[in-house]
C-alpha cells in the first residue's frame, strides 16, 4: 500500500506530471501558502548544502570572497541602467509600509496607513545595483581592484506560473559581482566563471553542458555579453544551468564608480556578474531520474551508501547490527557517507522503495544467509542492478562502484544527448524535427528579426552560440544569408 | 598617515563611538543606502562564516536538519497566535504590490496600481507562522514526530534606531523550529539547544553566559518559557546572546497541528523554537577588543596566523619567502589557517597595524637577520607580547600559543565578568551601584509590577532567573516580599 501511495505518473504518460510527482513524493519541496514560493524540505534542502558547499569550495579556490548586501533595493536604484530595468526588473515584490497595527474591531491586524515608506523598496530580483551603490565606495584607486565578491541569498521575481525548483517567486543562489581595472581583465573573470560552473555540473551534477554565449536578445539585462552553460533533459527540452555575464562599464557608469589607474587616469571600472540557483536541483532531477524515481550522482547525493537489515528477532538483528558497524566505519574512514536505517517500524520492502525513490546510489542489505556466508546484497540505484558479494573488502568495492556510478550517469546523459542533438540545414527539417525533442545546430543570419521569427514560429530559441565544436561558416537556414557558425536552438524550460 | 587613519576613539572616551569605529574600521560592516539595513563585508562575513559553519555541525551532531521556509508570511498568520501579533509583530516591511512599470514621462519607475496584492505579505521577523502552517500537512501521527528542522534565513524588523550587528532592519539568523510527540521532549530539547548555543559562546566565542530562564516580561511572544544565554560586554552591560523558547503547544493550537498518538489519542503537538543571529558578531567584538582594534578568538578568526616578509631586496624577499613556505605547509597540516602577506605595496609596519586591527591572533615576521639565525618573531594580538624564538618546531609552538590566546581571552572575559558582578540586598545599593555598570544578583518578589517599576526606575532589566549559582530564598529588595531565589539584572543591549 505504502509503495502504491509513492507510484509515479511515468514519464512517457507525462513528463511534467512525473516531475512534480518525484519533487512531492521524494520529500524534495512543496508548494507553500504564499503563491510561488517553495518550502524546500529537508531532503531536497541537504542536496542544497552539498552544492553550496562544492561551489563555495571553487569559488574561494578562483579568489573570490563571501559578503552579505541588503535584500532591499530604494525603487530609484532600478532606474539608473536603463536597459537593467527594461529587461527584466518589472515583476516585483514591493515594500511599501513598514508597520501593522491592531484593528479597531479586535478581529487581527492591517496595514498601518501611517507608516508609509517615502520611497518604495523593491525586494532584490538581483543586486546588481545595490552592489554597484556601494562599491562606490570600495573603489578609489587601481589599488582597490580587483573585487571579488560572491553572495548567497534569496531573491525573488514575481513569476505567474511557477514550477518547484524550476521557476518560483522566491529562490536561492548565490550572485557573483565582481570589478576590475581593464576589460580584460573582467572578460577573463566571467570566462572563468562560466568554466567553473561547467565543471560543476559535469564533474558534480554529472550532466554534460553546451558552453556558449547568448544572443542579444537572450541576454541579461545591462551585460554586454552572457555566457552560459546549457543543458539537455530527457525530455529533449533545454535547460540554462548557469550565466555569466560581463557588464562592461555599464553599472560602473549608472552609479559613477570611477577609478585611479596607475598612470593618474580616471576610469569607469569594469564588472561582471554571474550566478546559479535552487533551480539546478530541477536540472540534476530531471537529468538522471527515472521511473521508479530519483537518481543521484554520488558526488551530490545527501548520503551516498544506506544499508538495511532482515532479519528475524531480536538476536539476529544484534548480530547485523555488530557486522553492519563494522561497515559503517571502515566506509566512513574512505570517506563515504552513509546511513544504516535499522528502525522497526518499517519493513525492508518499505525501505527499499523508500531509498529507491531518494535515489541513494548504493544499497545494501544484509539477511541472516549472508551472516552465514559473510556475504552482503549490493544494489546500484543507477542501473538497478542487485549482486551478493563478500564482505571482505566490501568498503574498497563500495568506494569504486559510487565511482563507476558517477561516471556511468554522465556518460549516459551525455549519450542521449549526443543522440537527441541534430544537425539542420533547412528550415523545413527544423520544423519537421523540432516536436521529438532535442537540441538543433543550424546556420542562422545573425539577426534579432530572424531569430524572432523562428521563435514565433516554433518557441524554439536559440540557448547560445557554442564556443566549441563545429566553427564552420555557412547560410542561414531561414534566409539564405551568411551565417558564421552553427548556433545551438531547443525549446527550453 | 595610514595608521592615523586607522585610529580608534578609546573606549575610555566613548564606548559606542570605539565600536562604531572598529567595525567600520576592520571593515566588517557599513551602512547601506536602505535604512537600517547593513552590507556584511567580506571579513565581517568570513567570521559570521566560521560562526554558521560551527554551529551547523553542533545542530546536525544533535540530529537536526535544514529546510527552507518561505520569505513572505501572509498577513492574516500574524493574527492567529494572539499573544505572537501583540508581543512584537508589528514592525515590519510589508509588501503590497507585485510589479513596476515604466513611467509615462521616461524618467524611471513607480509602482503599478493594478498590481495590488489581496493580501498583503509580511517579509518574516521570524518563522513560528509560516512553519505551523507547513507542518500541519507534515504531521498526522506519532510516527512523524519529532520534526527537528532549522533555518538559516534573513529575517526583517523594522527597527527605528539600529547600530550595526547588534540591531539592524534586516538580519541572518537561524531559527530552529522543532515538533514532539510531548511536553516533556519539547521542554528537553529547548533546554538542549541553551545547552548547545552556551557550548558555543564558551568553547568557540570565548565568551562566557549565564544561562538561565526569562521572566513573564522577558519570554518571546507566544513561548510558555524563554531561556537564554548573557554575556557581559566590556562596558558592562548584558547582551542576550541567543535564545530558545519552549512554546509549548500554541503555535499548535493557532495552526491546529495535530497528532495521534500511540494509543490512538488525538492532541496536540507540542514545539520549540531558537535562534542566534549575526548580533553574535557584535557580542564578539565587545568581549575581547581593545583599542588597538578587534580581538578574535582563534577558534572564529578568518584566518588565525599571519605571517610578514621584512626584507631588503628581491633576493632576500625569495629567500624568505622560501623559508616561508615551509612553514605555512607545516602549520596548515596541524589544521592551522595562515595567510602570508609578500605583497609589495604595503610597508611591514602598514600591514603589522592592519592586523592588529583586525584582531589577527597570532603574527609572525621574519626579517635578514631572523634567516641568519634561524628565528622568526612571534606576536599575540591578545596581550600584544613579542618574542623572537627558533624556527624549529615553530609549528607546534604556535598551535599551542593559538589554545593558549583561546584560554586566555575567555578567563579574561571570565574574570571581567567576576568582578563586575555584585550581590544586592537593597535597592539603595542596587540604584547607587548600578551606573558603574555590571551585572548584579538581586532578591525580587517575581511580581511583573516590582520588575517594570525597577525597569522604569533604573533602566535595568532581569536579564534571566539564573540556572545555575546561588539558589537561597531571600526577600526583594523592594518590596521585602518572598523571594525564591536571586535574579540577574542588568541594564542591556
């Protein structure tokens, strides 16, 4: 009964509806009595933290510093990059009191209409302009650069329709506001980024990324470039995992942040911002899972390895116990996490589906024969796959197969997409091709208009213009003019 | 020049003006443009890092986990716990619209009338609402208790007059919120988490507490009882340091969370909530520093060592920084955190001051004739003593003198705090005494009339009925009436 209750829409029937089964059903978020916004329950939170903590790790190792900027922004400051606050920075939360008062009646408490703020504040969609206000007065002279400041934080963009982790009003991640003597300099820092991000997904979320910079149109809004890293779900549908973006001198001139180089010049300093999010818990989902419900990477799982007891009575379950501690312990000092659920208010079928559905990369269990035989059952959640082998040595196996198992999901993610990825001469094949999924890589003139068209056309966008691969010049498979090289198109999340 | 700039008013002089100056100064944190809202800086930030980090690893060792709760509380949650709302729910930012739009003149932004939300949202002062409201789905039997979740979020209220760290608008924190099956569990863990939250400010702060429980006045609106951790700053006054209340079962109640228990019985469930937010940083600060700058424990310092080149020369500069590195590589592998400092475009004497400012505990220097003859000079921040000692074994030597600087600022705290309490039979005394500042211990007949006419009278609040200590009955001091025991007052922060 328990495991009926934890059955998945499979993903053939609907790929959406089986998402949101495995978010609600795994334990990861839910929704919340504030429209939009998420509560990220503790499972899905501890898969946060080991993401946190792996890019916390790379970043300090690239330099970069951690610091803490206000989560309001004066209403004015929005108004400063003008092309900042015509992309994007409409949908908002808005303060606009800052006191409640009692109601007359005794029946609960209103807004008190005296405590109306001055100005407005906006609740941080991004802080690029808050962060710029007070680098103002960070920076004097070439002595003071570079700066390299990350944050962690909330922020939230008032999105109609929202999805658990993909897009919600409010989300975390971590924003990276960097300034720089030279343009160079800044070009280098949001390349750099942009690889550190692919590292992380390929290495960590094992999910292969497509590194490439956006067209104009899909820009950020006020950079003057935006990398990014995409990625392709099993649905054949495109994910952006991660941008960076360089901003030129774009914020340093809307808040005159103004620098001494070293010749005695005044300049406008150079900046770049970059940033992931919750919603890389959605792209890791919708990576690897399957049916039977999550799959993580070993890298990233909350605890790698989680062992069950059978057993009958009491006697036998202090024998497992004694022999499972030993495992415990000798996993633990290779530095594998792990968890040993001998609670008895569950049956080991219970379990089995449970951490099934959690995707723990390795299960084991121990019964009363493998007492006998020193033996001990293993099961990989990647491929489901079940064998008994011996004890001795177990932890050295064990260690080898999270191994194997990381390897084994990126390879397969990187083959579907290897697979679902089409090379297209003619607007026609596009068309044909565009509703089995996939990403496509065609000429295109260069063009917004042209790009507009085939996005009306299709909703295919245009996730990035690769930085590697095929470099080939060709004719734009729209209009026929030139194209410099192939450009990568999906449908995307 | 760079040095007079780095002045700080004597505490002597003004207290509040010298810790104005030092976080400003050590470039921990400044004021934003929004008001009552601080920016953390990056070494301000990297202590608050250590903090969370230390206490993430207590919370988890006493088997709690994170979550992720909401930013925004709908309004109509603050009525439904009525002593909540009335006790301090009122100073908040409140949202009352979701968008912007251009204005018809092109000169920026204004909010747009059409986007008014129904209900307004309140950006949380904490969580208790918010969180009720979600475990209620969370829980319908026994089984699923106890939840022991904890957050680590910025919460908001709208405090008139701020000073950094100790009270801004907006705040980091964790809060913990946990759910049990009893009373009894409840009331265990809240005092476990005191326990948790005194471990840290002695071990880790060096800053000793007195722990006790808050009277009726005192409690946390909506708890049945708060305990809390005191510590005395150097001025004498107290700084409630952390908090954990035993809510018994009202949030319950208010968000009609229940339970059924082993025998099939429907109740109620039954909670605790506790937090330590960045004032901790504040409280830091004024327990050790001096002066000369910030003072930091070992245990809490971004980086424990520094070590600075004196040298003549890019030869002898190689030479040292050769020597140099073996060291740092031999500190590091004791778990020791060094920075060493060759940049060339500070003098030695610059950077000695920089780092005695910002309370770096242990500096070592190595100039020409430290390499003749294998010495090295060692400084601790604490008593600013130096000594020129041998290079070999230098590693252990300065692990010991970092437990050494850790036991001597806490005892030095310690002792403070000893002399600076005072025993009080009556109230003249109390009244005569109480502007030399300190704690003192006082009989008081636990009436809520005798401590507001003290309050009114003195400025001096009961801090907390002692844990721990002198348990003798007495009589109050002002009214003569029974007493159970002394309590702690103080005049706070």
């Amino acid at each position: 009964m328990a495991k009926e209750l934890k059955q998945l829409t499979s993903r053939t029937v609907s790929y959406s509806q089986w998402y949101q089964d495995l978010v609600i059903k795994a334990d990861l978020a839910e929704n919340s009595a504030v429209r939009g916004c998420m509560v990220i329950k503790p499972y899905g939170y501890a898969i946060w933290e080991k993401m946190q903590r792996q890019l916390d790790d790379m970043f300090k190792e690239t330099g970069h510093v951690n610091a803490y900027f206000p989560l309001f922004i004066p209403k004015s400051f929005l108004s400063k990059e003008a092309e900042h606050v015509e992309g994007f920075a409409k949908e908002c939360a808005v303060v606009t009191h800052y006191r409640l008062r009692s109601k007359a009646d005794g029946s609960g408490v209103e807004v008190d209409p005296a405590a109306k703020l001055e100005e407005e504040l906006i609740v941080r969609p991004t802080s690029e302009t808050i962060i710029w206000h007070t680098y103002r007065n960070w920076i004097q002279s070439y002595r003071d650069l570079p700066i390299l400041c990350n944050q962690w934080a909330n922020v939230v963009r008032w999105e109609m329709r929202t999805r658990l982790f993909l897009r919600t009003a409010e989300f975390l991640w971590q924003e990276g506001h960097t300034a720089h003597a030279t343009r160079d300099e800044a070009e280098i820092e949001t390349r750099k980024m942009q690889a550190v991000y692919a590292e992380f997904a390929e290495k960590f979320m094992a999910m292969p990324v497509v590194k490439g910079v956006k067209s104009a149109s899909e820009r950020f809004a006020g950079a003057v470039d935006t990398y990014t890293i995409e990625a392709m779900m099993q649905d054949g549908k495109a994910l952006q995992a991660g941008t960076s973006h360089f901003l030129g001198q774009n914020f340093a001139k809307a808040f005159d942040v103004t620098f001494t180089d070293k010749t005695g010049k005044l300049d406008h300093v150079w900046a770049s911002s970059w940033g992931v999010s919750t919603r890389l818990i959605g792209a890791l989902i919708m990576s690897h899972s399957d049916d039977n419900g999550l799959v993580l990477p070993p890298a990233l799982a909350p605890f790698q390895v989680v062992i069950v007891p059978i057993y009958k009575g009491e006697e036998q379950l202090n024998t497992i116990n004694e022999k499972v501690a030993g495992i415990v312990s000798k996993l633990k000092a290779l530095g594998v996490s792990v968890k040993y659920d001998n609670a008895d208010n569950r049956k080991p079928g219970w379990k089995f589906a449970e951490y099934e559905l959690k995707g723990v990369p390795v299960r084991l269990a121990m019964g009363g024969r493998d007492l006998e035989n020193n033996t001990i059952e293993v099961m990989r959640r990647d491929t489901l796959t079940k064998e008994t082998i011996t004890c001795d040595n177990i932890e050295t196996y064990v260690k080898a197969l999270l191994d194997d198992i990381q390897a084994n999901i990126y390879q397969k993610a990187l083959d579907y997409r290897t697979t679902h990825t089409t090379v297209v001469d003619s607007y026609d094949d596009f068309k044909a091709k565009l509703d089995e999924g996939g990403f496509f890589l065609a000429h295109w003139d260069g063009t917004p208009e042209t790009e507009e068209l085939i996005k009306n056309e299709t909703k295919a966008t245009i996730r990035c213009i690769p930085l590697e691969g095929d470099m080939t010049p060709g004719v734009c498979m729209v209009t026929g003019k030139p194209s410099v090289q192939r450009v990568l198109f999906a449908r995307a999340y």
